[in-house]
C-alpha cells in the first residue's frame, strides 16, 4: 500500500497490490474456538459473518486497485480479466446472489473488454468460460478458445465439467481423457475421472485414487471434501492424507455443513471423540443457518452422529438426550435405536434398553439386507451382555433361519459359540459360515476358530495352544500369504512352552516394511521377532567365541531382529512397545557379550526415555509389566557395571509395580544376586525366602535360584526347588523330559563345583538317559568321567567316557570341537593308537583354523609322522611340518603351559 502511495500514477504498484489482496480474499481462513461442550450458534454465525466479511473486503480492494491500474493503462487487456476474476469473487462472498441472470455480470463485461483488446488470447477466452453464468455462453467460450489453441488442456478441462454438470457424461468423460492426455499435471481432470467412477467402472480405491492425485496437485476445497467422502466407503478415512485435507477445507469453506460433518466422521475414525463432538455441533449450526430447504435429513444424519460420538466419548446421558429428541420428532431410524439402546444399557437401565431393543427387532423384516444385519449383530451382542449367554443363545435358536445369511451376523453367532462349551450353535455356526465370500472374512472366521480351539480344549488355566496351533497350520496351506494368519500363529509359538516351537515363531511371522499393522489386536511381526529372538535365550553369536551352535533350535536372527526393530522405533518414535522391545533385545544383547559398556549406555538411554513416557503412568496390565521389565533390565546392566545402590533403587521400583507374584519372584532373585555382591548373606536369605514363597512357574528362575541357593548354603528344604520344578513341567507334553534333563545337569554343575565328582557324573548320566538327542550333555558326561578316571585310576569310567563321547559324536549334526579330542586322548589311554590318531584328525577339521586351540597343536605334535594308511593321503593336514614347529606353535599360542616346554626343551 505504500507502494501505491508513492507511485500513484504506476499502474504496475496498483497491479501488484491488486494481486495480493486477491491472494488474501483467497486464502484468509476461517478460525473458531469453540470446544465440545461450548458450540454457541450465534459466535459460530459470527465468526462466519467476519470471515466472509474480510474475504469480501480483500477482492473488493483488488478489484478498485485493477480498476486503478486500468485507468492508468487502458490498453492493458490482462487487467480487464484481473477485474473479471476480483469481482467474481466479490460476488461469492456477498449474502445474496444476484437475481436478474438476464443481465450482464461485471465479470462478464470485463472479460469482453479484454477480448476486444487481443481476440487471439485463449485465455481470456478460458477466462470467460470459466466466469460467465450462462451456459451457452461458457460452452462458446471454452470452444472458441480451442479453435485458437486445440492443446489447452485447462479449457478441455473446463468443458468437460460444464457437459457433466448438463448431464452430458459421455462428452465430460472424452473432455477430461484429452485434457489429462494433454497435461497430467492439471487437477480438474482426475477430480473429473474420480466423479465419474460409477461411468467408468472404477472401483472405490481407484475413484479415492484420483481424487487424491487432484487434492494433491490443487488442494481446492470442494477437492478436499469430495476426497473425504470418497473416504467413508473405503478403509482410508482415518489416514492422514484425509485428516489434512478435510482440516485444510474447514478453513476455506467453514459455511459448508457437509465440511464439518465429515471432519466429524474423520476424527471419530481416528477415535478423537471430543473433536468430533465439535465438528458435529458445528454442522448442525451451519446446517440451520445457511442450509436451504432440504436441509431436514441431513439433520437426522448429524444428529445421530452426534449422538453416537457422545456415546463413544463417555456421555451417554447427552447421548440419550439426543436420541430422544430425535425419538419424539419420529425420526429414529434403526442406526439411532442401537445407539440409543446402547447408551441405555451402559446406564444401567436394562429394561428401557431392551424395550427400544424390541422395537428395532420389530422392524428387521422391512429393513434392507445391510441394515437387517447389523441390526440382528446388534441385539444378539446386546442380548448378552445383559440377559447372559444362556438367554441369547436361547433368543438365537429362536430367530428364523434366513436371518443368518450374512456374514456380520455369522461373526456375531460365531463369537457367541466360541464362549459356549455346550455347543448349541454349532448347527447355525457352521451353516453361517458358507454365507462368506472374500478372504479376509473367511481368514477372520479361522481367527475365531482359533479362538475356539485355544478355550475349548484347554483345562483349568492353561488354552489348548497346540490345537490352535493344528488349525492355523492347516488354515496356512489354504491362505500361505495371509500375514494375520502368520503372525497369529507365531504368537501362540511363542506362547508354548515347547523349545522347538520358539524358532520356529520368527521363521513363521511375516514382517512387512510397508504396512506396519497398527490396527491389528494380534500381535505385529515386529513384535513376534523381538519377542521370539529374547524367548530363544540367545539371539546369535556375536563374538565367535566357538565355531558351532549353543543350541539345536537357536534363532539365527538376532542382528537383523535388531535392526528391524531400529526401524519400527524410528517409523513410530511415540510407540512405548517398540522401545520396550528394541531395549530387551539390546539387553540380550549385551548379555551375550558379557555387558561391554557402549552397550550398556544404549540400555540407558533407551530406559530413560521409557521411564520419563507418559504413557508408564496409564493403568494397563501391558503397560505395567513391560515398565516391571524395563526396571530390571536397567537394574541389571547397573548390577553387572558395579553400581548396587542404582540396582537396589530401580528393583524396589519394580516391586512397586502391580503385577503377578510370578513377576515379583524376578525382582526378589535379582536383590540375591546384588545382596550376594556386597556380601549381606542376612539380606540374601530374606530375599532368598521370599523367592520361595511367591514362587513362579519360569524353569529359569528356580534354575538361578537353585544356583544361589547351592553357593551360599541357603538350602532349607532340599525338595521345594526340585517339586516346583517338575510343577513348571507339568504342562508340558513333547519337551518336558528335556527340562527335567536341564535341573539334572545344574546338579551335576553344583556337584562338580563342591569337587564332589562321582555325584555329579551320576547326574549327567540321568540328564544323559532323558535327553539323548543332546551332544552336549554326553560331552559333559564324558569329561566328567575322564576327569574321575585320571584321579581314581578306575578303567570302567574310561568305558563311560569313551562310550559317552562317541554319543555325543554321533548325534551333533555339525562336528562339535573338543569331542573328539577329548575321545583321542580316552582311547589312547586304553592303548587304541589307530584309533586316537583317526580322531585326532577329526578334531582337527572340527575348529576353523583360525581358532585351532594349544591342546591341539601339541596334539599333533605327537602325530607329527604322516598316517601310514593311503585312505588317509587325501587329508589336507601338512605332515610335512616337523615336530618341533607343531611344539613351538603350541607354546607360542599358551605359554603358561609348563608341559609344552618340557617337551619343547626334549625336541631342541
């Protein structure tokens, strides 16, 4: 303006100035703020009358400032459009259209005038089709300014959706296929294609599709709210993309009801109850003030919205309110009498609930087939939750066959049945279920099946995991891709106590990086990696501390279980279950490695900010255990760097936690161990007792605590750990002989230790006799034994050990290192040369060469003359090498072996 000031006699100033106050009667939005429970009607009209006020004030300073600049330049013919398109949008934000549409419009002259100017510019040509109300003459404009420029895609574009606005489908359809052809980057053509989806036989996602592709070239407002609507019959009504664009549209056209009702219906997707409260209250206050005179069902529609947002949000008494008002005019439909019932019921008035609930099943026969079947879903859920399942049960074996042919309703029945051990539905359930036609019902019926399986054939407090697990292994094989399935079945892996089935629970989940699953109830495949990798007890080998596996089912996953979670945290930064199972995998982590510090620092920080998470103060069971957790992960890494005090506090936080006494037995097990470092054998023995008292039915647990209770002599009686034990096995049917094996090998351990070693061989051969599939427990066994024989000088325990390593031999699946050195120096000792130099040789393909230890180098150098037999010429060993090399590398790798030099010194 000071601009114009100074230059008064420019007309390019006034142009400029035109120009953005143009700009500004455009984009000024609208802002109010009225709250769910303040919506008052005459602020509402207000805040419009200003903004419309300030809109219209802005187009008609820039339509006198284009006026200035053409009194300045006549012969400028861009300014006369520049005044067209001004008072054009004057004329939008006055209250009262024009009512003479014989008379010639300011827009329309103007934009004459400047045709008069330069009849050859297409665009002015554009311009008057686009301004002009006339019908003929918009058609004329448009095709006249082809004639000059048969390539402008913006007049095709035009024309097109003047001949859909006359009905003409076919002629708008060609128009926006050219103006598309011509300039993919133009809007009004895919908002053209998305309003013809019906026309053109596109399916709903490829109609929101196109409207997407336009909101995002041109974010118009009439864009946005058909996006919006595009987005109620598909699954993107809560997505961001709509969110933005119906928020976005509020600004622009705050006096459209249909604007506000639709941010309602986003928000209540997005189950923001109180914004959407807002928005309808709203609605309904742009509905009365600027609605015309069909405006009478559009207020049914909002009302019941309105009602169904105060029910969801907690306001069932404004709910019910809105229901009877809508009851006493005649106009609730069978939406309203659920919600109204449903509001009754969660008042506690049954009666009054079940009464409109007779009434919407008085009317189900005249009702079409959609709205019969939520209706029929509706009252059998009612029905038991407040008469019980018997009654509705009852009330279902009633109801007349042909109702049941739906899908909703055979959920409904089929959830019903999954709770009934009698299984009264199972004729109408399994009739039901041919009524479903796409995948995904028919993968949600296996769900419940599931379910089914998992309460029907449990006993006490233990499901039936293993017949869930039968049924979606079969369900699998007909749906191999289906990731719910997958990832269902992977969570009742991990939820068995039998070890194969924890490996087998990261190889079955189906980690998708493009759809995160936020609105699945099962658990993600994020969740199951993370989960399985920490159920597996090692999550790889991230030192190569030995050349084979620890474990016969072990998870090979864990970098990669690691990183995925990395991601998921880095995609969904508020999500407290992603921290909580990035930091028990960092914490298995740096278990494996022995605590390194830079590890422990992660544990820290990612504890820290967990900790300070709001979310940690919700009372959720989840919530509250995964907090119990992180405690004692935290807890720990302070115990193993030597900080007790820090250990101590975060524990006695964690038993502050409300969770299970089996929880609780962690928390006492872990104050033992930071007793037993500062040496409080008093404190140790209360903890120490209360562990016993709380009890848990985690094998680990009394493994750890039996290891407590052997080194510090805290042993009251010797049977409480050994019962408890076999009563953490007793639900166990394919693996339990493996854990009873497992407590035989701690006994054996703690007699080793207290150098007690013919009790502790006596344990490994009964850990050996129970589990003889494991290579490892016959290798303890016959070191054991070894180690018995050397200090006793008795032959038989040679026969054992020989006996025992030559099991473990066979049944490793890989060459396991130490056996067969270990079986080498036992068949010397009965004088089998032949056969200690065969597994001499074994031994020495069994380590990788790098990690080839002393023992075995002095090994061969006792061998060190080349094998007299010619089957054994292929071998790659180096016999060339002397004695004395083999001897000095021993000596150079273990120094401190005062053997090696006596033998070195008799070789030099």
């Amino acid at each position: 303006m000071r601009g114009t000031a100074l230059a008064r006699n420019f007309s390019c100033s006034w142009k400029l100035h035109g120009d953005i106050q143009l700009m500004y009667a455009k984009c000024h939005p609208w802002t109010d703020e009225a709250t769910s429970k303040q919506v008052d009607e005459i602020s509402f009209n207000s805040s419009i009358s200003t903004w419309k006020k300030t809109c219209f004030l802005a187009a008609k300073n820039a339509s006198l400032s284009y006026q200035r600049a053409l009194h300045l330049a006549p012969w400028l013919a861009n300014i006369y459009v520049d005044v067209a398109a001004a008072s054009d949008l004057c004329l939008s934000f006055k209250e009262s259209p024009k009512e003479d549409l014989n008379v010639w419009s300011i827009a329309e002259k103007m934009c004459f005038g400047g045709i008069l100017l330069e009849g050859y510019n297409d665009e002015f040509w554009v311009a008057l089709g686009c301004l002009s109300d006339h019908t003929a003459l918009k058609q004329h404009a448009l095709i006249r300014g082809l004639n000059l420029d048969v390539s402008l895609a913006v007049a095709w574009a035009h024309l097109g959706k003047l001949y859909r606005r006359e009905g003409e489908k076919k002629s708008a359809q060609q128009a926006f296929d050219r103006a598309r052809s011509i300039e993919p980057s133009l809007a009004l053509p895919w908002a053209g294609m998305s309003a013809d989806a019906d026309a053109r036989n596109f399916d709903q996602n490829e109609a929101y599709e196109c409207c997407l592709r336009a909101v995002q070239i041109f974010p118009l407002a009439e864009f946005q709210v058909g996006l919006a609507k595009l987005a109620l019959h598909s699954s993107y009504l809560s997505s961001s993309e709509v969110f933005g664009a119906i928020q976005q549209a509020l600004l622009r056209v705050p006096h459209y009801p249909e604007s506000h009702n639709l941010n309602g219906l986003v928000c209540e997707s997005r189950s923001d109850y109180p914004s959407a409260i807002t928005s309808y209250r709203l609605a309904r206050c742009a509905l009365k003030s600027f609605a015309g005179e069909s405006s009478e069902s559009h207020l049914i529609d909002i009302s019941i919205n309105l009602a169904r947002s105060l029910c969801m949000a907690g306001n069932e008494s404004y709910a019910v309110e809105e229901c009877e008002n809508l009851r006493q005019k005649g106009q609730l439909d069978s939406e309203g009498l659920q919600i109204y019932a449903l509001c009754l019921w969660k008042l506690g008035k049954n009666d009054t609930a079940l009464s409109v609930t007779r009434s919407l099943a008085s009317s189900v026969l005249s009702m079409e087939e959609n709205l019969a079947a939520a209706s029929i879903s509706f009252i059998c859920r009612l029905l038991y939750n407040i008469s019980g399942q018997e009654s509705a049960i009852t009330s279902i074996l009633k109801m007349p066959k042909q109702m049941f042919h739906s899908s909703k309703i055979s959920f409904v029945v089929s959830a019903i049945h999954v709770l009934d051990q009698k299984n009264q539905l199972e004729t109408i359930v399994s009739s039901s279920r041919s009524f479903l036609t796409s995948q995904e019902e028919i993968i949600a019926m296996h769900i419940l099946i599931t379910l089914s399986k998992l309460l029907k054939h449990g006993y006490e407090d233990s499901l039936g995991i293993q017949k869930g697990v039968d049924h979606l292994r079969k369900a699998l094989h007909m749906y191999p891709n289906s990731s719910v399935l997958r990832n269902l079945l992977s969570y009742l892996l991990l939820s068995s106590k039998e070890s194969r089935d924890l490996s087998l629970a990261t190889r079955c989940s189906f980690l998708d990086l493009s759809d995160n699953q936020k609105d699945e109830v099962i658990k993600s495949a994020y969740e199951v990696l993370g989960a399985g990798n920490v159920a597996c007890y090692t999550i790889g080998r991230f030192r190569k501390m030995f050349p084979f596996s620890s474990c016969r089912y072990q998870c090979h996953s864990g970098f990669r279980a690691i990183q995925q979670l990395q991601k998921y945290l880095h995609q969904e930064p508020w999500s407290f279950n992603a921290r909580y199972m990035l930091t028990l995998n960092c914490y298995q982590k740096a278990r494996e490695e022995r605590f390194p510090p830079h590890v422990c620092r992660v544990i820290e920080r990612l504890t820290a900010v967990a900790f300070s998470n709001q979310f940690q103060s919700i009372k959720n069971v989840s919530i509250q255990y995964q907090t119990f957790q992180l405690l004692l992960c935290a807890a720990e890494v302070y115990l193993q760097q030597g900080n007790n005090s820090e250990c101590f506090r975060l524990v006695r936080s964690a038993l502050g936690s409300s969770v299970q006494s089996g929880s609780l037995f962690f928390a006492h097990l872990l104050l033992c161990r930071a007793y037993a470092a500062e040496d409080d054998i008093v404190s140790l023995s209360k903890e120490y007792k209360r562990c016993l008292e709380l009890r848990t039915d985690s094998h680990i647990g009394w493994i750890g605590l039996k290891f407590i209770e052997s080194r510090f002599g805290l042993q009251e009686d010797s049977t409480i750990i050994p019962l408890s034990f076999e009563y953490c096995s007793k639900d166990i049917k394919l693996s339990w002989h493996m854990w009873i094996a497992l407590y035989n090998m701690v006994q054996g351990l703690i007699a080793n230790w207290s150098g007690d070693l013919v009790a502790a061989e006596e344990s490994f051969s009964q850990a050996c006799s129970l589990a003889d599939g494991e290579s490892c427990l016959f290798l303890c066994h016959g070191a054991i034994c070894m180690e018995i024989a050397r200090q006793t000088s008795e032959s038989q325990y040679i026969l054992r050990a020989i006996t025992s390593l030559k099991k473990a031999k066979h049944t490793s699946p890989i060459p396991l290192p130490i056996v067969s050195l270990l079986l080498a120096q036992a068949e010397a000792s009965i004088g089998s040369t032949a056969k200690w130099e065969i597994n001499l040789r074994d031994e020495w393909f069994s380590w990788p060469p790098e990690e080839r230890p002393a023992e075995l180098l002095f090994q061969m150098h006792l061998l060190s003359k080349p094998p007299k037999d010619d089957s054994m010429s292929s071998s790659s060993i180096d016999y060339g090498n002397s004695s004395l090399r083999w001897i000095l590398r021993a000596t150079h790798m273990n120094p401190s072996c005062s053997r090696y030099w006596k033998f070195l010194l008799k070789d030099m």
